[in-house]
C-alpha cells in the first residue's frame, strides 16, 4: 500500500474489518477497480468491482486499476467488503445495540446520532461525522425523517429494521455465502479546543456501531451463514434496548396515568405479535458472546452493560423521582463539560428498583451475564406517538420530537470506559453537594 511511504500519514499496524473482524496489515488490503469494465467480483458477485493487489500506484499514493484508472477505495481482503481509510488510520471502537423486536431501537440510534452530531461540537470539544457517508444512509434517511422534515405537521414513522436488505452484505466463499451485518461508522475527534487537542492521533476513534433486526436475537437466529450479531463479542459496550411497553405488568401500572396508545391494553392478537420475552432475548445475546468470546458459563462478561429503558415519556411517572435534566457539569475555565457521574448512578438505582418492582428478570439476566451494569432512561422523541386515522398505524409529528437523555448512553460509555475523550465528575462532599474539579476520563 503505497500511502505506507507517505510521512503525512501514519497508518495502524493493524486494521479490523468492522464487516467479518478479520484482521490484516494496511499493505495487504485490496483495491477496489475504478474502470467502469473491471466487474465481477468473486466473493461479491458479477455487479461489483474487482478486488485485486496492485502493482502501479500513482504519484498520490493510490493504486492504478488493471486498465490504468485511479483506485481511491479500498477493501478486506477476507470479504472483500469496503472499508473506509478512517479505519486504516484511527482505532475502530465496536458497540452494538440489541433489543426485541419494536423496542424502538431505530428511533433511538437516530435521535441519539442526532443529538451527539450538536451536543458534542457545543459542549464536549468533539467532532462526529460520518466515516463514510455511504455507509450511514440508512441512518441519514431516519434522521432527516425525524429533525429536518420539510413537513412538521405529518405524521411520520421509522421503517422496522428489517433481517436482510441494505444493512447487511452477502458474501461468496466459494461453496457457500455469508451474510454480515454492515455498521454504521462515525469519525470522533477533537477539536483545537479539547484539552486532548495535541493528542488527537491517539485519543480519536472510528465508532461502529451495529443495529440488527430484533428478530436476530431470537434463538436460532445466529448461524454460520448468518453470523450478523457476532459483533457482541467484539463491542466494547453494549447498548440493550428495553421497552416497558411491551411488557403487560408495566402497562397495568400505568394505567390511568400515561396516555401513550403503546402503554394500552392490546388484542391478544397484538400481544403475541409485540410481546416477545425480553429477558429472553438478553440471556440469548449473552450465551451466544460466551461461545465467541470463550468464557464459562458461569464466567461474567467483563465488559459493561448499559440497560436502556425506551420511551421514558410513557411511564416516568413511575418514577417521579426523576427528572430529564441533562447529567453534564461545567468545568471552571474550561470549555469543556464532563459527565456528572454520580447523577448517573442515583438515576441508575432508581430505574433498576422500577424493573426489579415490575420485570425483575431483565435485572437477573443483566446481573448473571455482565460485571458492571448501568440502567439508562432515554425517549427517543419525547413526545407519545399519535394513532393515524387513516392507517390506524402510529406516528410522530416532527414539530413535536424533543428527545432527552438519548446522547447520554453513549457520552457515558466515551467516558466511563473509553479514555481522553469525555470527562467524569464526581462529589468529594456529599453532605455539602461539592463537587470535584476532575478530567478523570480525559487522561
């Protein structure tokens, strides 16, 4: 690989696929042929470009294609898949978000990616922006959909995450075919006014992160041509989406005082439809990262867990306690927040002591699969979808979205277990509410 000779930039030693998580060294990446003849890919079909070594690189440091055109993308050569040239440059953080089927994962991953885009250039120094475009298409369309609908007034639904379609490849190994997963993939960096500044080449990261069909999750889902949540195994975190109103004890509770159609009671032919065991689906993510990842099964995964609980409009007066006030402290001098990591935890306890009241084996599954669990509200638009007249279906008009705490899962995850990015604070003096100038986290 030409660019290897090139002192502007300083590749990895390594580069992971976030396709097929192979490993491989920069210069044995393939190229992808530009010349609009040079089709026919073995492991992608007869549509895609060839994959091949090059021998001829231009004065750019990029490959000549067999008939002499400029090659600019490059690929796994495992699977032959793209990847982006981010990854050959700034280390891949992994994070997968799971849940059962319509437990509202989509709209939170959008408006979450949403939220990060303006809250972490105003108030955390960072930048994120799309590792490659293409690639975020899909995410691009819900969030335009949600914040930048040129129709507020309509009423508007996310599309289901489907089991195949455009976020998942197939490819050829010869006697058989493989389907991945295809992530969405973000650039995240500091800018000139982060106190890690000079030390962007280290501190950035390429986020992953994996949305699957909740229908991957079920028993039997994962096989060896479908192997689309293996990526558990390599996540730094996991993101589990739990929804309350899928559950018939949390839409008792809240009867009479929640008038989100979701929290009402259901045909029976509805129930079965939404009313997958949850708990079922965490113990299944969990079993199958113990195959992948090697561990016991009486072994806990060392990595963390955040618990997710969707939807908060619906059911916080559940918990009265809580309020949606952001978790961010200011730093003194700085223009930097940090996360107020002790708001974080009594938030935490308080919606851990909700599901143990009405689910308590969501509580038991978590506990007997991670070390360190934390339990996150969010409402992905802050607001209780409408039911549409004419479809009976249910929407959200986009003047109304509002989202609140849907950024914070993964501002505390960057902070909590990912090193000079986002800052933690915590309290040196209860009794006197101090709290303690710190860039824990930062270093």
């Amino acid at each position: 690989m030409a660019t290897l000779s090139n002192p502007r930039i300083t590749l990895l030693g390594q580069v992971t696929c976030p396709h097929c998580w192979s490993h491989f060294a920069p210069e044995d990446a393939l190229w992808i042929a530009e010349h609009p003849d040079l089709v026919g890919d073995p492991r992608l079909g007869e549509t895609e470009r060839i994959r091949f070594l090059p021998s001829r690189f231009s004065t750019e440091g990029d490959a000549i294609d067999p008939q002499g055109y400029r090659s600019t993308h490059l690929a796994c050569p495992n699977c032959h898949l793209e990847v982006p040239r981010p990854l050959f440059q700034i280390a891949p953080l992994f994070y997968s978000i799971l849940g059962a089927p319509a437990c509202g994962k989509s709209y939170f991953l959008a408006s979450m990616t949403w939220q990060l885009r303006q809250i972490l250039p105003q108030h955390f120094q960072l930048t994120l922006s799309d590792a490659d475009p293409a690639v975020n298409s899909r995410l691009h369309q819900y969030e335009e959909q949600q914040f930048l609908n040129p129709n507020p007034d309509e009423l508007v639904a996310l599309a289901k995450t489907e089991t195949q379609g455009d976020l998942y490849d197939q490819v050829n190994f010869g006697d058989h075919s493989i389907t991945f997963p295809r992530p969405f993939l973000f650039s995240l960096q500091p800018t000139s006014k982060h106190l890690n500044a000079k030390k962007s080449r280290s501190v950035a990261r390429v986020l992953c992160l994996y949305d699957n069909a909740g229908e991957s999750f079920l028993p039997g889902a994962d096989t060896f041509s479908s192997p689309v949540t293996r990526h558990l195994a390599h996540s730094a975190c996991l993101f589990f989406c739990f929804d309350p109103t899928q559950d018939p004890r949390f839409r008792k509770a809240c009867a009479g005082i929640s008038a989100d159609p979701q929290m009402q009671s259901r045909s029976s032919r509805l129930a079965r439809e939404t009313n997958v065991r949850q708990d079922t689906i965490l113990i299944e993510a969990a079993q199958r990262i113990r195959r992948h990842a090697g561990l016991r099964e009486d072994e806990l995964h060392q990595r963390p867990l955040v618990i997710i609980v969707t939807k908060w409009d619906s059911w916080q007066r559940l918990c009265p306690e809580l309020t949606n006030d952001p978790p961010y402290i200011d730093m003194p001098g700085s223009p930097v927040r940090t996360i107020d990591n002790d708001h974080l935890l009594v938030v935490s306890d308080y919606v851990e002591k909700m599901l143990r009241k009405y689910c308590p084996e969501i509580v038991a599954a978590a506990e007997g699969f991670a070390r360190e669990i934390v339990y996150i509200p969010v409402s992905a638009t802050g607001v209780s979808p409408e039911v549409d007249a004419e479809t009976g279906g249910l929407g959200i008009r986009p003047r109304d979205i509002a989202p609140y705490w849907v950024e914070v899962p993964m501002l505390y995850a960057l902070a909590r277990w990912s090193r000079g990015l986002i800052g933690l604070q915590q309290r040196v003096n209860f009794s006197r509410n101090q709290i303690l100038p710190t860039t824990e986290g930062l270093r």
